[in-house]
C-alpha cells in the first residue's frame, strides 16, 4: 500500500523505513525549499505537541522535536542562539511571562 507523505523528515527515518522492510522516494531539498519546509515542520511539530498534552512522556518527546525544529530553523536562517536569548528576555522584560496565567477574555477600546 503506497502512503504520501510530502514532508520534511529527520534524517535516519528513510533508513528506519528500509530497516521495517518497506520502501521509500526521497528527495533532497534545495535550501530556499528547506527553509519553507522547515517552517511548516515547526507547526506540525506544535501541533503534534499540542494533542500529546495529556501524556507527560508525549509532551516531552514533542518539546524534543519542537526544539530539534527551532534548532534547524536558527542555523538555516543563520541566527545567533544569545541574541534569541537576549531578545527573548527583553520582550519578557517589556511584555511579561506566562506565569501569573492570565487568561484575556475582551477589551474595550476608547
């Protein structure tokens, strides 16, 4: 049974597929299409992150992958991780954290 998948995967999952005695087309991507890809992979990866949430073991596997995304995403664009930090602490700075659990039902606007 043949299966389409059209998505960036991690590099050992074509070995992994031969291994369980299947077969598999792969493509190597140009880097402009990597870097889309990479995109789309951060919101699969969120998305896979948010339906694990009820099992601790599955939202530690998911934040694994969510990083090993955002790592990819960071050298492709050629980022600096201390200047990520620095920005990040800056906007909790400016805007605040997620600790105090707030939740924003409406404003009302002048």
């Amino acid at each position: 049974m043949k299966k389409i998948y059209n998505k960036l995967v991690r590099d050992r999952i074509p070995e992994i597929i031969e291994k369980r005695g299947a077969k598999c087309k792969i493509k190597k991507l140009t880097p402009k299409r990597y870097k889309e890809e990479l995109f789309k992979k951060v919101l699969e990866e969120a998305s896979e992150l948010v339906s694990a949430r009820k099992n601790k073991e599955d939202v530690m596997r998911e934040i694994g992958d969510v990083y090993e995304v955002i790592e990819a995403v960071i050298k492709v664009c050629g980022l600096d991780k201390k200047e990520i930090k620095k920005l990040q602490t800056k906007r909790a700075k400016e805007r605040g954290r997620f600790k105090k659990k707030l939740f924003l039902i409406s404003t009302i606007e002048n």
